[in-house]
C-alpha cells in the first residue's frame, strides 16, 4: 500500500509540472488526486491498515474545496503565544511605568516652549524618552522596572481565568452554537451569542486580575513620594488590607470594565456590520484589518476611563502620587472623571511622545493642581 501510495504522488507531480501553464488543468489534477488519496485511505480502513479519524477526512475535504492551491502554516500554541505576549511586555513595561505615571498627573520635567503642527506657538510635555532618562537617573536601570511582578500577575491570572465561568456556564463549545445559528441564517443571534460570551471573559479576567493592577500602580506610584509601603507583593497587600480593606483591592474597578466591555462591543458591532456587508473573500480578508483600526479607534475613545481606572486605583492609598497637592482625594470614580474633564487632562498620557500641555491648563496656571506644577 505504501508503494501504490507513493506512485499515486509521482504520478500528480508529474502531471502538475507537465501541465502548470493551464489553471484549469491544475485544479482538475489536483482535485483528482485528492479524490484517488480519499479512496486509499478508505481502503486501508476496510482492510484495517488504518483507524478512522475525522481529522484526516476533514483534511481531504478542505483540500477537495480549495482544489489544493491553500496552504496556511499552524498557528503557535496559546503556551508559546502567552510567553511571547509576557517577554514583549517586561521589554516595553518602562513605557508603560512612564505612562502610568504620566496618567496619575506626574509631571516632574518643566514644558518647554515650542510650534505646533498649525504653526501655532505651545508648550510641550517631556516625552516618553525624557521621562525614562529622568526615572533611570533617579532609580537606576531597575528602578525602570518598578511593578513589573505585579502586572505579570495580572496578565497570567487574566490569561488563566478568564475562560472560567464560560466553561462552567458550558458556553465554551462556540463552533456548534455557530453551526447551528449559521443554519438558520440569523446573524444577529450569532452576534448576540459571541458578544455575551466575550463579556464574560472579559469581566472574568479582570475580577481575577483587577486586585494585581491595583498593586501595580501603587508601587509604580510610590516613585512619586519615594514611599517603600509596596515594595514587595506581602507587603502590598498587608498595607491595602490594613489601610482600605477588602474593598481596597478593588479601587477603579468599574472605570476599567466599562472601557473593556465597551471596546468589546464597539469593536464587536462594527466587526459584524462590515462582516454582513462583505461579499467576496477579498473583503473578508480586508476586514480582519479592519477590526484592528475599530479596535484602536475604540481604545482612543474611552480612553478617560483607564486614566479615571489608575487614577481610582492610587486615589487615597496613602501615598503621595494620590493626596493633596499632586491629587485630589475623589470618593467616587464619576468625581474623577468631571474633575480631569474639566482640567482637561482626560488623554493625559494618550499620546507618550509629542505631547502638548492642553489649552485649558495653559489658561489656568493658577488651578492648585496643575498637570505640571514645575512650569
């Protein structure tokens, strides 16, 4: 059998260099061969050389559909994908130290003057790369690495959670559910099966992973005052337990799950309007770009929400970065975010490499809590 199956691959071989001139031709061997490589397989299982296996005859099939011209390489597993996503983030993590510290409002580099894009005269912020060079004098090259324990945390419980309750809810087999909503031709249960069942993996991941941020950005916080209350993880939380309680570990979780669950929906609708307007398959293709732009243009939108979420999260801790003068103490998460829109200050930190000090703050310097009190 293993012969006669070797002769049959020379023989399509053969026929496709002889004939690669005609598309026509090509497809027609090629389906051919698929239908004589179909036929040996199912006499090796009458004859008991081979066990029935729906992978091989699912494989045959797709080769029979795309007539073998499509070839897509395996994806990585989620095991290697998740360590790439974790080395990439300690890589980038300074810049996102910089950025937490530029949401909390700290601005220890004066603005300078310069000319915007219009020409018009503005003061600038320092950038991102200023910020770094100013934490590593001041900290050293592992001080840029402030936090960097606790948001892993965060990251891996999110990752190892969030499918959770989808699984004991038995919402986790999506392929059958699509199959059968597919049948029935309606799109918008379909929509509305995906975007429940992405809400909560969404709201999962952040119940498990929420308390770990929170640690995050008060150490990160602490570079402000030079506190050491959140050096390590015990004493974080003995600090958050013995200063806020249980509750503490929760400080900005709505902001955070209102912007997560909004990008999921704005991201979600828009997907599946394109989705039911794409015809061909070059559309298709052309919408998975799509998604990305939605999925970045969602994240600029509510985009106060994560800055009210770190804001909340250091906001009376009892460190310096979240007191008077540097901030106001806030009792609720919607008094943060009318107070930085009203400063303007809600994209503070959108933007980490040309960033202009906000019209309205020029105008009132004498606010007693300026996004950059050093000017």
């Amino acid at each position: 059998m293993d012969t006669g199956m070797k002769l049959m691959y020379e023989e399509e071989e053969t026929l496709l260099m002889s004939d690669a001139g005609n598309d026509e031709e090509m497809m027609h061997v090629s389906v051919a061969a698929a239908v004589m490589q179909l036929e040996a397989l199912n006499n090796m299982q009458l004859n008991g050389e081979l066990e029935p296996e729906a992978e091989v005859e699912g494989e045959v099939e797709s080769k029979l559909q795309t007539g073998g011209k499509e070839w897509q390489p395996e994806k990585p597993s989620a095991c290697v994908r998740f360590l790439l996503r974790m080395g990439f983030g300690a890589i980038m993590h300074p810049y996102e130290y910089a950025k937490v510290l530029m949401q909390l409002g700290h601005e220890p580099l004066p603005a300078v003057a310069a000319t915007s894009w219009l020409g018009k005269s503005t003061l600038l912020l320092p950038s991102v790369h200023q910020y770094l060079r100013y934490i590593k004098h001041t900290d050293g090259f592992v001080g840029l690495y402030r936090g960097l324990g606790a948001r892993f945390l965060s990251c891996a419980i999110s990752a190892m959670f969030s499918e959770s309750l989808v699984h004991v809810l038995g919402m986790s087999r999506t392929r059958q559910r699509r199959r059968k909503l597919h049948r029935r031709s309606n799109c918008f249960k379909e929509y509305a099966w995906n975007l429940m069942r992405d809400g909560i993996v969404v709201t999962t991941g952040l119940i498990f992973s929420h308390p770990f941020y929170v640690i995050s950005v008060r150490q990160m916080a602490q570079f402000v005052g030079r506190e050491v209350a959140y050096n390590d993880l015990r004493s974080s939380i003995h600090e958050i337990l013995q200063h806020d309680g249980p509750l503490g570990f929760y400080a900005g979780f709505v902001p955070r799950l209102l912007c997560d669950l909004g990008v999921l929906f704005v991201t979600s609708t828009l997907s599946a309007a394109c989705e039911r307007l794409c015809v061909d398959r070059s559309s298709m293709r052309q919408m998975e770009y799509n998604s990305v732009l939605f999925q970045f243009g969602a994240v600029l939108l509510l985009y106060p929400l994560q800055v009210v979420g770190a804001c909340m999260a250091c906001s009376g801790s009892g460190i310096a970065a979240g007191a008077p003068p540097f901030m106001p103490v806030y009792g609720q998460w919607i008094d943060c975010l009318m107070d930085l829109f009203a400063r303007g200050d809600h994209y503070r930190g959108a933007f980490i490499f040309r960033r202009t000090l906000p019209r309205l703050q020029m105008n009132r310097m004498h606010d007693a809590f300026p996004i950059s009190r050093m000017i």
